[in-house]
C-alpha cells in the first residue's frame, strides 16, 4: 500500500490524541495518489482527522452517526470514481447531504472547515497532479452541493446571464442614446 496511518497519543496534559495523519511508509516518501490503496488511506486519515474536528465532528459523529467502517469503501468509490473515472459509485450524493442539512443545517463554515482538513490531509500524505486535482474536485464537489442546498443549480455559471434579460428586468440600464 505504500502509506500507513499513524497518530500522535494523548499529548503530554493528559488530553484527546491528535488527529491522526499519512506518513509515508519508510523509504516511500510522498508519492501521488495511485489507486485505490492510497484512497484508502487519505480518506480514512480525512474522516479521522475530521471526527476529531471540534466544529465539524459533532456532525459526522453526532448527527450522522456515521459508521467508518461502513462509510469507507463507499467514499473510496466516490474518489476513485472521482479521480480515476472508475465508475464504482452509483449513489446520489446530494440526497445524503440534503437529509443531514435537514438534521442540522450546513453553512458556509462547515463546507470551509471541511475543505481545509480535506486539504491538509491530502497535503500531508500525497504530492503531486492527482492530489492535487483531489483538491480542486473537492472545492468544486462542495461548491455545488452548498449551492444545491440554497435552492440553486449545482453549477457555478447560473448566475451568468444576458445583458438583455438584465435590461429586461431593469436590473441594469439600457445602453445611453448619447454613446
């Protein structure tokens, strides 16, 4: 597999352990994502690290009570599906974040917060254009479920218009008869 999965212990004040993180196996250094192994790996230190998160966790936890060793291999589809055009993920999932935003609503904040440990944890095991496409998928994945659970599109460009439906609806002049 190439990573392993290693945590710091209950620091020294006796409190909750660290999240824990990829390190690379010995002599492996940071490599790119590959396959399904690696995706394995940075997605079970995400939903670790994530758990432990103070803002963010009571949700997973709490909200969801989600199982990670059921929730595994369906997030490793998604990715996999996600990174390596697998096609091994055939569930809807805005219809699971659409239940959980009815359980406790999903702000701004949230999707933030779960993009910055999604990031950190990719940076802390990977380097490389598929960690990286990882990142940007992320941002792109969590843009459209945050404007689908506004009411909107999932995509970016529906608030491109014409400027003749702007004119229309006297969101913006005409154009002025002197030039």
């Amino acid at each position: 597999m190439g990573e392993q999965l290693a945590g710091q212990g209950p620091d020294a004040a006796g409190g909750a352990a660290d999240p824990l993180t990829i390190e690379p196996a010995p002599g492996d250094g940071h490599h790119d994502l590959r396959d399904r192994d690696d995706l394995t790996a940075l997605i079970e230190a995400f939903y670790l690290r994530a758990f432990a998160d103070p803002f963010i966790g009571p949700i997973f936890t709490d909200v969801a009570k989600m199982d990670l060793a059921h929730h595994l291999p369906i997030m490793c589809d998604f990715w996999e599906s996600v990174l390596f055009d697998a096609g091994t993920y055939r569930r809807d999932a805005l219809a699971l974040h659409v239940a959980l935003d009815a359980k406790h609503p999903l702000t701004e904040t949230h999707f933030d917060r779960w993009l910055v440990l999604w990031r950190q944890t990719v940076d802390d095991g990977f380097t490389g254009e598929v960690a990286d496409r990882a990142k940007v998928q992320a941002e792109r994945i969590a843009a459209s479920i945050r404007r689908r659970l506004a009411g909107g599109t999932g995509s970016a460009f529906e608030t491109i218009t014409t400027r003749e439906r702007l004119e229309a609806d006297g969101t913006i002049d005409g154009p002025r008869a002197d030039g």
